[in-house]
C-alpha cells in the first residue's frame, strides 16, 4: 500500500471548512441547501473523494477518541482508561457522555455522509457509473458502521445527491438497512465487473482506483454483513436469502494480503495541534497530550490471550509495566480501585505510533479478518476448511504485528489454542476471540464482535463501579440531543415504544 501524497491531501483541505457541526435537522438542510462551498460545475471529484476517504477511513481526532477508542474498543474490552491516576474518564467504558455521543453521530454525517451526498451530485449516474459503484459501497460500509453503533438510523432520505436528502429524515428499520446494503453492494460489484481503471486517480487513496480490489471490497464487506445478522435473518424467516449471500460471498472474491483495505494516514504536516486541523487516530490522541489523562491501557482479556497461550504477539502488542520491569499486566474496566498507570501494560507503538509523526495506518478490513469470516462461515457448514482458514487469519494478524515467520508457523503447530479440535461451538468460539484480537485498534468491529457472540461477561459485584447497563456490555449509543429535540417524531417513530437507552439491543443481537 502506497503512502498518502501529501500534495494531494492539502488540496482536499479546501473542503474542510465547508460543514459546521449542528443539529441534525440544519445538517440536512445545510447539505441540501448551501452545497458546503462545492460547486458541481467546478468541483473534482477526485477532490472530494478524497475528502469522503480522509473522514471516513481516516477519522478526525474527536471520533476516534470518542467513537473507536472511549466508546467502542473499552466496550469491546480492548482499551481502558480507568486507573488510579487517572483525572477524567473512570467508570466512561459503560457509560454516556452525551456530548460524546452528540459529536460522534453530527461529526460522522456532516463529514462523511455530507461529502458522500455531495459525490453523488458530482457524478453522472450514466457516464461515471463505476465511479458511482465505489461512492456507493464507501456509503455502505459507511451506514453499516453507523447501524451498528446506534441501531435504526435515516438512510432511504439521505443516502441521496444533496438536493434529494430529506429535511428531516425518517428512520429505517435495521434490518432494512442490512438487507438493502448487502444487496446494493452485490448490484455494485457487478457494476465493477470487467471496468479498467477508475477516474478518481490519486483521490482514491484506499486502492488507487483499482476495480478489482474494490469488489473484493464490497464482498468482504457483505460476508461480514450476511454472518452477522445470519441468526436475525433466519428468526424473521428469511434464512434463505442470508444463506444464499453467504454461499454466493465464498464464492466471489474477497480480502487476502495482497489487497487489504488499509488507509495509511499521512506521514507529515497534517497532524491535529488543535481540535479543528485536519487528520486524527490514535497516535494523534496520544501524542497530543503530555500527561496520562488522555492515554489508554490495555486490558486483561488482550494481556490474558496472549500471555496464557505463549502467543509471539505479546511482546509486540503490549509493553512491559513502568513499575514492573518484565512483567505484562492487562486491566479490567470498571474496577472501583484501578491499579496506577505505571502497573498495567500500555499498547506498544505498532497501535499507537512510535512518535507523534509516526501515523498509525487504519486497517478497515484486513486479511486475518477475511480469513476469520471465511472460517465461521466453514464451521456453520458453508465452503471451505475452517481450520486452515482460522490459521491463516492467525498468520496474517502476526505478519501485521511483525511477528518472525517462524515464530508464526512454531505457534500454530504446538500451541493448543490455533486447533481447531472442539466441538462447533468451541471451535467458533476460538475463531471469534482471534478474530476479536485481530480488531485491534478497529473498536466498531471489535465491539459488534463481542455483542453478537457475547465472548465478554456481565461484570457483577462490588468491584465495579455502577453504570448503566448493570454491567452488561452495552448494546449501542443512545440517539444524540438534536434528533431527540428537532427530527423527534421521527426518533419515536423508529423507537416503537422501545427506549431510547444504552440496554436497547440492536436487532441483530439477538442473543
């Protein structure tokens, strides 16, 4: 994967300043009504593709910190930040800060689905369709995510060119989300099917306009679909279509090492010294404070899994304790007496930089996770060998973490844990928690992960500190302020009866 070109993305800047962040009903009015600055007649689209990519693959500093890593990877149990000394966020991992959530639904719409919105006007439906085709599975892993995070959610109204989308949006059940994404993305690879070469040129910094790699893509992205609503589908008496787009995925090309979604963040000039500059992640989060406050650990679970099971990854994942020299030690959310920061053992800077011009890449869907689908998708009865499917996953996550080949091959063939020798259940239940560990640093994924399978327990007892889910992992982000005041018939109207809390499942979760 090529690094960005700065040049190119310092000419994307001009489009940063076009949305400010509002209630949702001035976001789609804005959108509809003032195009943010960009003139059809004169805009690039290969401009604003960029722009779609830098927000949505990249992410600014406020969603990462908020979305992906308070939210989303301390629900997971990747990440905590509650220790001893820390000053702001004990007890956050279960639950909410309304201006986080506000923020992570107006910054991910205004951003992301604005500039979307906005490419569709761009381009023709006829002469640009392949180009239309990527806008189009960009968009579905996009509402996929947002889904995922909030449950129903508008999407007929606003996945529209800007003059179309809906002053205040009604809400789509999420099953019809899943099921319309999962079918357009299938209509788009087909669309992609025999095309060249892309107009986006450099704009595309995910896979330089290559047709191919953005149909392995969709696909990837609709296998990860299918099995995670395979149980939902099947309980609304629609297993035969699921089904189906699970056999129809396996047979179709999809993610390995050779086209990995993977968006390299630039390498200099562009990191935040302030909440309004351009590029975010993690090693932006970290590096932009001087103090721990704003750090995370890793916790118990990731140190257990790797320290319990001789795993070669342990050493490149996790650093040893400051207090502790030689020793790893993990840490639980929600403990009411957290050890001090200098007794747990931090990420290492392969997930948050070596330095703060060392940009983290983003890894939106990678090999390992690819190969960990295909291998659920072997053990529920579908093509392939699940067992070499979850060893590859295995192999490709400790190539990503720099393990040595050797050191790959001697842990699969003596550690226990990488056979797959149990009954369905456990062995599913392996492919889940390797798959859980290779989503580090991709909280959203992580944290659907956990939900669907339940790999993370209740924390009851007298040791956690009181919440809002009564210790389970929560099931999604309440709705933000603006919705609830401005587009609320619409919110109720999507709620049906059902309340508007962190306890409410998304319908997918239906265990």
């Amino acid at each position: 994967m090529k690094r960005l070109n700065i040049n190119i993305i310092k000419g994307a800047v001009f489009f940063f300043s076009l949305f400010l962040i509002t209630s949702c009903d001035k976001n789609f009015e804005e959108i509809n009504s003032n195009p943010n600055g960009i003139d059809p007649n004169t805009a690039s689209p290969r401009r604003v593709m960029a722009t779609v990519q830098i927000y949505a693959f990249g992410e600014p500093r406020f969603i990462t910190w908020r979305g992906n890593i308070i939210y989303s990877s301390q629900f997971a149990h990747h990440y905590v930040y509650n220790f001893a000394d820390m000053a702001w966020f004990p007890g956050t991992a279960y639950t909410n800060n309304q201006g986080w959530t506000d923020n992570v639904w107006e910054s991910s719409n205004i951003k992301v689905a604005g500039h979307l919105n906005a490419l569709r006007e761009l381009l023709d439906p006829e002469e640009d369709k392949e180009e239309v085709a990527v806008v189009k599975i960009i968009s579905g892993w996009f509402y996929q995510k947002m889904t995922d995070m909030y449950g129903d959610i508008p999407y007929t109204d606003v996945i529209k060119p800007r003059s179309e989308v809906a002053y205040k949006p009604t809400y789509d059940a999420q099953k019809d989300i899943y099921k319309a994404i999962i079918e357009d993305l299938g209509a788009q690879m087909d669309v992609l099917q025999g095309a060249s070469e892309l107009s986006f040129a450099t704009g595309d910094f995910l896979y330089q306009s290559s047709p191919a790699n953005w149909i392995a893509f969709a696909n990837t992205l609709r296998l990860r679909m299918a099995l995670r609503s395979r149980d939902a589908f099947e309980a609304a008496g629609e297993g035969a279509f699921i089904n189906g787009v699970i056999t129809d995925a396996l047979a179709n090309p999809l993610i390995d090492e050779s086209n990995e979604a993977v968006f390299h963040r630039a390498q200099e000039g562009l990191f935040l010294s302030d909440p309004n500059e351009l590029m975010g992640g993690h090693e932006d989060v970290w590096y932009s404070f001087e103090y721990n406050q704003a750090r995370w650990v890793l916790s118990d679970k990731v140190v257990n899994i790797l320290q319990d099971n001789n795993d070669p990854r342990l050493e490149q994942i996790a650093m040893v304790t400051d207090s502790v020299p030689g020793v790893y030690v993990g840490l639980e959310p929600n403990l009411v007496a957290p050890p001090k920061y200098g007794y747990v053992s931090k990420p290492t800077g392969l997930l948050r930089g070596e330095e703060k011009n060392d940009p983290v890449p983003a890894y939106i869907i990678t090999a390992a996770e690819s190969y960990f689908l295909q291998a659920e998708a072997a053990l529920l009865g579908f093509a392939g060998d699940a067992e070499s499917l979850y060893q590859s996953g295995i192999k490709a996550h400790m190539s990503y973490a720099g393990v040595d080949g050797t050191d790959a091959d001697n842990f699969i063939t003596t550690e226990p844990i990488a056979a797959l020798a149990g009954t369905t259940e456990e062995n599913l239940e392996k492919v889940w928690r390797q798959r859980w560990l290779a989503l580090l640093n991709n909280g959203y994924e992580a944290w659907a992960l956990v939900r669907r399978t339940n790999l993370i327990p209740d924390q009851v007892g007298a040791q956690y500190l009181s919440n809002l889910t009564d210790g389970s992992v929560p099931s999604r982000l309440v709705y933000p302020t603006s919705e609830l005041t401005l587009n609320a018939d619409n919110v109720a109207a999507a709620n049906g009866g059902k309340p508007d809390l962190m306890t409410t499942g998304v319908w997918w979760d239906v265990d």
